[in-house]
C-alpha cells in the first residue's frame, strides 16, 4: 500500500517535470521531489544511523564530489535536511 502510494507519487513527479511542471504544480512536485530526495537518502544511509558520512556519500559520485558544499554545517555528516537541501540545489542548477 505505502509502496505503491511513493511509486503513484514518483510517477506523478515526472509527468510534472516532463509536462515542464507549470506554476500549479509547483508546490506538489516540490514536494514530490522531496520524497524522491529522502528515498535517496534513505537508499545512500547503509548504517541507518540517520546522517551521511563521507564513506556513504562516496557510493554517489556527484554527492561524493560535492560534499563540502552539501555539508552546510560543516560536522563531517550529511544530515538528510542538508540533503534535501543539496538535491534541491542541485536539481535548479541542472535546469
Ligand atoms: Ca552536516
């Protein structure tokens, strides 16, 4: 069921981008890509301790390349709010 409801979603999320997302989708695709961050996150965390470190974040070469930057607080971990944070960055650099 829940499975199913994050496939629905991710779906969606791309419909929207290749639809060129129009303004009233914003808020929904922001939030989907959200969901797609932290499944990435979740998917990068191999000892679920809840933050990246350098070792995890090695595993994707882009993270891994800009880590300094996605480390905002600078501790040496990635916490899944600077990920969010850094895909968000990443996603608007790439359009
Ligand atoms: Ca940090």
């Amino acid at each position: 069921m829940k499975n199913s409801l994050i496939k629905n979603v991710a779906v969606f999320s791309f419909v929207a981008l290749t639809a060129g997302a129009g303004n009233a989708l914003a808020d929904d695709s922001m939030e989907a890509q959200m969901l797609e961050s932290e499944a990435k996150f979740v998917s990068l965390d191999a000892d679920k301790s809840g933050t990246l470190s350098q070792d995890e974040a090695a595993a994707d070469s882009a993270l891994a390349e800009a880590f300094a930057s996605a480390d905002a607080d600078q501790d040496g971990q990635i916490s899944k709010q600077e990920f969010v944070l850094y895909s968000g960055d990443a996603t608007a650099a790439g359009n």
